[in-house]
C-alpha cells in the first residue's frame, strides 16, 4: 500500500509534465487540426534556456520559469511564421513532415551549440522531505510545486479561452476559420497567440523537469514529447481538461509498471494504451463524437 501510494505521487510529477506539454499539443490541433511533433523539443529548449539562467546568471527558480516561458513562446510563434504558415493549407502529410523536420533541426541545432553532453541542473529548489505512514511514505516539497504549478498555469490557460477577447477568437477559429474570418477576426494572430501559449507551457515543463531531475540533454524532448501526445489522444485532443486528465493518468501509469518490475516496458504500456483507445474511443476518454456532413 505504501509503495504504491509513493509511486502515485511520483506520478503525479511526471504526470504535471506531461500535462503541461500536452497542452500545447491540444491547442494548436484544436486550432488548426496540426501535430506539431516538435512540441516536445521547445520543451527541451526551455529546459536548457533555465539552466542557462541559473547557471550563468544565477537567476531564482521563478524569475528563469517567467523568462523561459517568455522566450519559448517566442520561439513558437517564429516556428509557426516560418514553418507551419506557409503549409497551412496544404495536405496533413506535408504538414506532419514539417512538424517531423522541426523537431529534428532544433535537436541538432541545440546539439550543435551546447554538444550532446549530459547537463546537472543547478539546486534553484531546496529539497524538503515531509515523511508519512513512519517513513514508508516521502513527499518532496518538489512535488508540490510541480503541482501547483501546473494547477495555476492550467487555469490560468482556461480563464484565458474562456474569459478574455482572444480567447474567444480561439474558440471561435476552432470551430470554422473561415466563418471567422468573416466576422473580422484576425486569424493569423489567432494562430501565433495558440503557439505562443502553447511553447510557453512547453517551456515551464522544461524548466520543472530539470529541477526535479536534476539532468538536461539535446534529446530530452523526443520521448516525452511522444508520451505528451499519447496524453494528449487519451484524454481528447483538443480538449484542454482532457490533455491534463491524459497527462496525470499516463504519468500515475508509467511510475506504477516501473515500481512493479515493468520499468522496460513503461513505453511500451504507455503506446499500448493509446493503440487501446483508439480502438475502443478514438475521440478520447473525454472526447465526444462527432458526426461529419458530407
């Protein structure tokens, strides 16, 4: 009972992580249908953007989580001008190649200038252990705040949808651009501002995984970035409460196999899974079925 109790706590962290960049994930598809593989990899860089904070100029944890955020977003909607825009209308399988060629430049580009070496993330957070069920049980003040962390930034997200100008324009766009269009919204900006939010969370997972893990590289994003998308299906892609719902339950699955000797076959559970709701609800565990008019 203890054990599994732990390790749900351990999923929980990774389960925030996986949370935040799934929602990236959800918004640009929500917004124009795109997988945009290199989701996974704007975290990475975000990752790297707080360890140069830190590291160099000796930044706090919240200052280099506000920067980070601030210049993924950044990079986000340039990707989107320079790579994504121009392919807008053209078939899914240009723009999954696209998405796919992404990923791979920012690897390497990152590679090329901080070498592949693994990188220790410095101690921006003190580690404080509160001990439960006499010691059998350790909840690290880390935990905490990955949580509230991601608690804040996803209803922070939601009250952006749902109450502001923009939001609207979002919400709006989802459901016929073109309709949009007409009633005088702007759907480019529409567009850069989904990315923009969407890299910013990106980036505030990067950060959070490298205080809690203490360890950053080049490659970092490919496999979570992956597992962040699986989320994403499981709960609904393009519903913001499903992404996190995806992100929470994948992170809870994934610690309790490796707990339980299965630590090889976490990924290989965590693909099962999504091969499980594709067949059983395509549309997701949230999700909810939509008839197309022909």
């Amino acid at each position: 009972m203890e054990q599994t109790l732990q390790q749900l706590i351990n999923g929980i962290s990774l389960g925030s992580i996986y949370a935040l960049i799934a929602l990236g994930y959800t918004m640009v598809y929500g917004i124009i249908n795109l997988i945009n593989f290199a989701h996974g990899d704007i975290y990475m860089v975000g990752a790297y953007v707080g360890y140069a904070l830190t590291t160099f100029l000796g930044l706090g944890f919240f200052p280099s989580l506000l920067i980070s955020m601030i210049i993924c977003s950044i990079l986000g909607m340039i990707i989107e001008k320079v790579a994504y825009k121009p392919i807008r209308n053209s078939t899914r399988i240009a723009a999954l190649i696209t998405a796919i060629s992404v990923s791979l430049f920012l690897q390497y580009t990152m590679m090329y200038f901080v070498t592949p070496d693994t990188r220790t993330f410095p101690e921006i957070l003190k580690s404080n252990r509160l001990t439960l069920f006499n010691g059998k049980v350790i909840l690290d003040s880390k935990n905490i705040y990955i949580l509230l962390i991601t608690i804040l930034l996803m209803f922070g997200l939601q009250y952006v949808v749902h109450k502001t100008k923009i939001g609207k324009a979002m919400r709006a766009v989802s459901l016929d651009k073109d309709a949009a269009e007409l009633m005088g919204i702007d759907v480019n900006k529409t567009i850069s501002f989904t990315f923009a939010i969407g890299s910013a969370l990106a980036g505030a997972a990067g950060v959070l995984v490298g205080v809690y893990y203490n360890t950053i590289n080049p490659l970092m994003g490919a496999a979570p970035g992956l597992k962040a998308f699986v989320a994403a299906v499981l709960g609904g892609i393009g519903i913001i409460p499903g992404a996190m719902f995806g992100g929470f339950f994948l992170g809870m699955i994934e610690t309790i196999v490796s707990a339980y000797g299965g630590s090889i076959f976490k990924d290989a559970v965590a693909f099962g899974i999504l091969i499980i709701i594709l067949l059983v609800k395509p549309n997701g565990l949230l999700g909810k079925t939509t008839r197309e008019k022909i």
